[in-house]
C-alpha cells in the first residue's frame, strides 16, 4: 500500500483531537488491577452513588414497552419540556421553552456541536487555565486559538472579568464558562458571571456556559448565565444528567440556546447520531419529574468527604489546598514537593499510582501552563477510601523523602 496516496491521508485537524490524560490514568490503574494491585481511585470524575431506582425502573418500562425505536432528533418532547421546566426553576428564569432545548447523548457531544457551529479558523476563544480539556482540543480542531485565563490560588480559582476583558481582540468570537469547575472546585461570585456577561453583550461576544456540575454547591450559591434576560441574543448553556442523578453511563446531556441556535445543532444530529437514545431519554424524564430530595443526602455527604480531604491534605507537609465550594475535586498545590525532589507534576503522579495504586491526576492534564504544580484529587468515593488513599500518599512522600536524601 502506498503511504503516501493522498487519498488515504487524514485532514490535518484530525490530530488537533488528543487524548485525555485521565483516561491514560485510568487504563493504567485497570492493568494494575488486572494484577492484583489494590486501587484507590481519588481521580474518577464521577459520582459513586447509584443511580436512583425509580430512573432505572422509568428505563426498564421503556424497554419492556418496546419504546426502542428511532425519535426526534431534537429529543422527545416529553423530556425537552421537562427540562424547560426544570431549568427555569432551578436557574429562576421562568421562562425556557422546550423549543429552545436540545437532547443529546452526553455534555461532550454537546461541547463539540456548539464549537464546530461557530468557530472558523483563526477566531479566538477565551477559555480558563485549567479547564476540561475537551475545550482546547475541540478549538484547535475547528482551527480556532484558545486564549487563556489563568486561574489562580489568591482569587479562589475563578475567572474574574478584568481578567476575561484583559484577553480579548477583535477575533473573540467566544468565551466558555465551567462553574462549578472542573478541575479546581472553584464556583463564580453572581458579580464574576453578570459581569462576564456585561462583558460579552457589549463586545458581542458568544458566552458558552458548561453547567454539568450545577447542583454540587457547597457554599454561596449557583448563577446560571440564564438569568441574563437577554441570554437568548448571546448564551449557548451546556448540561447533563451524569452528575446530578449518577448517570454518567446512560450518556444523557442537554444544551440550551435560542430557538434558531437550537434548529442549527438539530441538524448535527441528523446527519451523525439521528436521536439521543430512545429509553434512556424516558429515563430522564423520571429524573427531573420524580423526587429531587435524595439529592440533599447526597449532597450532605459529598461535604462531608470534601471537608475531610481539605484538613487531611493541608496536614501533609508541602501540600496546600484550598477549600472548594463547589463540583467534587480539590486542587492541591504540591509544588515545594516537587522542587524538593525535582519531579514533573507527571512524575509525580505516575509514580504515585505505580508504587501507591492511588490515582491522583497532574492538574497539567487539564491544559494549559496554571495547572502545573497541582493535583486534581476527586471525592467521589466514601471517607474510608479517601482515608485509605491519603495514608498511602503520606506513606509515599515518607518514603520518597529518605530515599531523596
């Protein structure tokens, strides 16, 4: 076969799309396992609870009723008027239309349709420092620039707007939001997302808000980007039901936008996927319309587990970690580690889960420079484990320190 057939060659965007890090974190830990290594996963990006039974059962019933055939592509009105419902309480709005609501099978499809919809090749996009890192894969791929918003230790982790203002050209085609945040925790004040938005009206700029993370929050509250009254003229709002209602598998996302907006990513779907899942979207339907208040036990619990990790990491000599309001990570600074005993972040980590089986993920996964320096550490899973993996890091650094001496 010749190589070099033209033909046979891939568009030079395809390998603007990376892998994610975390997954090579977790591949690692699963051949570890194979092997017999206890694992204690502190960098799972999910919740550990079961899916509520009354969403399992709403799915079952589709099935058994045989509701398995193709939908609309939008999704299926039940479940898009459920979701207008719902975000308009939660958010406080009163006032999204289910035509001005997509379902998708998952937030990342979501993510990609919304920036293959608007960015060209050499519009600029504002993300923050370190974000998810499907953002700057999927910009780069439309061959868009990202810009970068470092976030920072003094200011909590939030993207404030002088900073967002201080970053934009006459090629800012968009800025995305993530709160609460992935991989910091941190969750923007009323007054960082009202005058983003000021912001983006006046410059006429496109806001992206990935929301996935809204009802973890601790302390303050949340501001959705849909309190703008004028959100239709500017605002695309990504989510998803992985988070809220333990359902990261059922691959179940949404995204809200102005009725136009949403006829344009409709067309996305015809022409890849055709329809979200069928029964699985009865399924969301049970989610929203059914009872919300196990959602506050878990909640409590999840705080619970991230006030422990909080003490328990400041003890450790060389970490320091603020206290997160909000998702289910903390953002460790181990940076006086790592000078001591001249590691990468990445060192560091791989080493961490090779001696330890403790996963704890390089903030440098989750581009671009700010994270360097920084662990993401997840708690999703209950105290005894996050008890279990700490002792295992203190036993790690202990070591590490003699043998560096």
């Amino acid at each position: 076969m010749d190589k070099g057939n033209s033909a046979l060659s891939f568009r030079n965007s395809i390998f603007e799309l990376k892998p994610a890090e975390t997954f090579r974190y977790s591949r690692l830990a699963a051949e570890l396992a194979e092997k017999g290594k206890e694992i204690i996963s502190l960098g799972i990006g999910e919740p550990d609870f079961p899916t509520p039974k009354h969403i399992v059962d709403a799915a079952v019933k589709a099935l058994k009723d045989g509701f398995t055939r193709y939908v609309p592509p939008q999704g299926i009105p039940e479940l898009r008027e459920e979701i207008a419902r719902h975000i308009s309480e939660f958010t406080e709005t009163g006032d999204i239309r289910p035509e001005e609501v997509m379902v998708l099978p998952g937030a990342k499809p979501a993510i990609f349709i919304v920036i293959a919809s608007y960015v060209e090749p050499g519009d600029e996009v504002i993300i923050s420092d370190p974000s998810f890192y499907s953002y700057e894969h999927l910009i780069r791929y439309t061959g868009g620039k990202s810009v970068f918003v470092p976030l920072t230790e003094e200011n909590d982790f939030r993207m404030l707007p002088e900073d967002v203002e201080a970053v934009i050209t006459n090629k800012t085609k968009m800025i995305i939001l993530n709160s609460p945040h992935n991989p910091t925790g941190s969750v923007l004040a009323k007054s960082d997302v009202e005058g983003i938005l000021e912001i983006a009206k006046k410059k006429g700029i496109l806001v992206v808000s990935d929301e996935v993370y809204d009802h973890y929050v601790y302390e303050g509250g949340f501001t959705s980007v849909l309190t703008d009254p004028e959100w239709r003229d500017f605002v695309v709002c990504i989510n998803s039901f992985s988070k809220t209602y333990s359902m990261t598998g059922w691959r179940l996302g949404y995204v809200v936008a102005n009725e136009e907006a949403i006829n344009r990513f409709t067309l996305f779907a015809v022409n890849s996927f055709s329809c979200t899942t069928s029964f699985v979207q009865k399924a969301g339907v049970a989610a929203l319309s059914g009872p919300q208040d196990f959602f506050k036990c878990v909640l409590e619990d999840y705080r619970k587990r991230r006030d422990f990790l909080y003490h328990e990491l400041n003890r450790i000599e060389g970490v320091r970690a603020k206290n997160p309001t909000g998702a289910f990570y903390i953002f460790p600074s181990i940076r006086k580690i790592l000078e001591e005993r001249k590691l990468s972040t990445e060192e560091f980590a791989m080493q961490l889960l090779k001696k330890t089986g403790v996963v704890m993920l390089p903030g440098s996964a989750f581009p671009h420079k700010a994270g360097r320096g920084y662990l993401r550490v997840s708690y999703g899973l209950p105290i005894r484990n996050i008890k279990k993996g700490l002792e295992r890091l203190k036993e790690f650094l202990e070591l590490e320190k003699i043998t560096t001496r």
